[in-house]
C-alpha cells in the first residue's frame, strides 16, 4: 500500500490529501509447492475437482486380457499383475496407489511411479508412488529423453538424499515411470492444469480471503482522508504529522488481513469513499464465474461441486455422464496406456490391461442408447445385434435369420393382385 499526498506548499506545510488504492494481489507462484499448498489444499473448487476425477477413476475394477494369434481377447481370471496392482506395496491398495498417481497429476502436471526393484526389465517386488516435489529429470543431449530422474529427501539432520535413477536412453525405459500432460513448451515436465487456473485460483482465494476479513472487521475503508478546511484556508499537516499518519495507516489498514477495518479518524479529518464496496462489485458473481473457470479447466461440470447458478445441464444425470466421457474415461485411458506400454510388458507381450464398461454404473444410458439403436436395426441378424452388445452368438446357427416387418414390401410390387391375394391368405391363417 501506497499513500500518495499533492503539496501546494512549501516543504514544512503540506495539503493533507491521502489516496488509498487498491493492493496489488499476490499470485501463487508457479511450482509444485504452490500449487499443492495454494491451488489445491486452499482451494475448494479445485480440491473438489481433483477429488471428483480421482474418486470416479479409482472405482473402476481394472481388467487383464490376452491376444491371442487369430486376433481375439481372453479375460485373465488371475495373474502376478493382477496381484500387483491389487497390492503395490505393504502400505496401500491398488485404488489408493492409483489416486495418489492422478492428484499428482492432476495438481502439477507429472506423477512419478517407481519400480522398488530397482532395474528396469525385472519384475517390480512392489510399486510406489513418489510426490513430484522431490523428483527432477536430469536433462541428456537427447531432446525430451531425460539421462536420469534425481529423488531428492530431506534428512532428520539437514542433510539432503539423493537416489538416481537412470534412463535407457535408447528404449526410453527407467525404473520410474514419469506420466505427465502436454506441455507446449516441450521440455521434460508436464504442464500443470492449475498453472492454466492461476488467476481464477488467485482470485477465488483472494475473494475468500476478503470476505473472511470483512466478517472480522464489518467495514470497508476504500478512499481518501483530507483534513478539513478552516476559515477557507486549506488545511495542513507538518512533516511529522504527515509521517505518523502515514505509518499507521500502513501498519492497521492496508493489505488484504485489514480489509474492512474500522478507521478511527483525528479531529479535522473526514472520510471521502472513493472505491467500490462488495456488493458494487457484484464480487460473489466474480468468486462464483472463477469457480467455473477452474471447473472448466478440469473438466467438470459445475453442478457437481454444487456451484450455484449453473444450469448448463438439464440434470445430474446428464452432468455426471458428461465427466465420465469427457474427462474420467480419458484419464483412466492415458493411465492404462502408461501402464501397457511400462508395467505390463515386464509379465508379457500379449497381455493388456483395460477395463469393463459394462461395470461402470455412470455409463448405463449410453448402454441403453447403444442397446435400443441396435435393437432397431431390422438389417442385422440375433448373432449379429448380440455380438454387437458383447454377447455369444445362438447355438446351432439359431441367430442367423434377420427379421423384418412384414408391411414393408419393393415399391414395384405395391398392388399387386397377387400379393393382395397372398396377404389376405396369410391373415386369414392367423
């Protein structure tokens, strides 16, 4: 905060005229530190963002099948991968490996899983996941191929840990899987989403912030002091007057913790309002737009975070198939994808790890959708529509016949005597 006086006289008179503008905000910084502290564990929208991807993507039951050579899937019932995931390690779940992987992610952009046996072809004992905040990838001169991942830990005595792991830089593999997003500066680290929220984040916080002061203090002052004129004459202080004043106007009303601040003003001095107070703002609209904006970002409707006033969906339902397709459903594929092309091949080549549509309860109306438009399609054959949902064909070839309406005959056959005739036989029978 700045206090800004206009002089008319000379250096021992001056025109007390205070302005008071408004501070500047102070953003988060852009590391994974910040983000964590402020844009995540500070942040309601953006915790529940996070919260909702992660908590929707882990209940899903993951799947291991088999290639065979003529082209076809088998389900794997059970197997050491399947075991793996189902236990990483002596300390968490498979569903709690997984969230810790996509909130990482999901807060700075990287998420960083390590092989505990320590090589990279050798089947892992166990899987963990570390926190960004220690891992760096140590640059090589092949560009977007790190030489190594550095893990950096504080020790009890101030002494620093530091375990490298390295790259085969020619088939790209390391004991650390590094899954990060795009980033449109290249480089070696994913580009964190919240990065793309900053100042919808800084905001939010910072109407948060404002409106807990303003609870404190039931006030706003936003404007100049000016000592009143006497006899016509403007009014003046001293030096010393001026600097006290000064002083303790910094030291009780500025900044964003004295927001709303009673100001207890000497003799002679008036307030002028000069600012915009929060209902001139409209400043909940502002706090709730910025809310949407870092909903956005995510990919999640608003309603699901029940953030007020958001009527973009017609209903809940259609809100949360919306986050399953848009957001989820791609979210678990780049991760499954990261796994196939890292975890899975250590166990063989013919395996893959996918998952179960028919399980995820969200996804039900587009299963009807699909259901009732194949039900339809009077072209295709029983064994045909029920391979088409997933299913086995009929036994002794009891699902090759098509079925159509009879009403519908070839334009170049309507009236016909004959078919008439043919027709009215065939209802007689019935």
């Amino acid at each position: 905060m700045r206090l800004f006086r206009k002089a008319e006289k000379p250096e021992a008179q001056k025109l007390a005229t205070f302005y008071l503008p408004v501070t500047q905000a102070h953003g988060m910084a852009h590391r994974y530190d910040a983000f964590a502290g402020e844009g995540y564990a500070l942040n309601p929208v953006a915790y529940a963002c996070i919260d909702k991807i992660a908590t929707a993507l882990t209940s899903v039951d993951l799947k291991l099948y088999q290639r065979n050579r003529d082209g076809s899937t088998v389900l794997v019932e059970s197997h050491p991968v399947l075991d793996l995931l189902e236990r990483p390690n002596p300390f968490q779940s498979g569903r709690d490996l997984f969230d810790a992987l996509i909130r990482y992610k999901l807060i700075g952009g990287n998420a960083y899983l390590l092989n505990v046996s320590g090589l990279t072809s050798k089947q892992p004992v166990a899987l963990q996941a570390l926190c960004p905040a220690h891992v760096q990838p140590v640059p090589s001169d092949k560009a977007g191929i790190p030489l190594a991942y550095e893990y950096r830990e504080s020790g009890g005595n101030g002494a620093q840990r530091v375990v490298t792991y390295p790259v085969d830089i020619v088939r790209g593999t390391s004991s650390i899987l590094h899954i990060k997003t795009f980033s449109p500066m290249g480089g070696l680290l994913g580009l964190p989403p919240l990065q793309a929220a900053a100042y919808a984040a800084d905001i939010f916080n910072a109407g948060q912030k404002w409106n807990f002061s303003l609870l404190k203090n039931e006030a706003r002052p936003s404007g100049a002091m000016q000592l009143k004129s006497k006899d016509g004459q403007p009014a003046t202080l001293t030096d010393d007057q001026f600097r006290r004043l000064r002083e303790q106007i910094d030291a009780q009303f500025s900044g964003m913790n004295n927001a709303g601040r009673p100001m207890l003003l000497e003799g002679g001095l008036e307030w002028v309002q000069m600012g915009f107070n929060a209902r001139d703002m409209d400043f909940e609209k502002s706090i709730l737009n910025n809310g949407r904006f870092i909903a956005s970002v995510y990919g999640v409707p608003p309603m699901l975070i029940n953030i007020p006033g958001e009527s973009t969906f017609s209903n809940f339902e259609q809100a949360r198939l919306a986050l399953w397709t848009d957001t989820v459903i791609p979210q678990l594929c780049g991760l499954l994808d990261s796994l196939n092309r890292w975890l899975v091949p250590m166990y063989g080549d013919n395996l893959y790890l996918w998952y179960d549509e028919d399980m995820i309860p969200a996804l039900e109306p587009l299963r009807k959708e699909k259901g009732e438009r194949i039900n339809a399609a009077d072209y295709l054959s029983i064994d045909e529509k029920r391979e088409a949902m997933g299913y086995a064909q009929l036994e002794g070839g009891l699902g090759d016949s098509v079925f159509v309406p009879a009403s519908n005959i070839p334009l170049e056959l309507a009236g016909d005597p004959g078919l008439a005739e043919l027709g009215s036989a065939a209802n007689a029978a019935g």
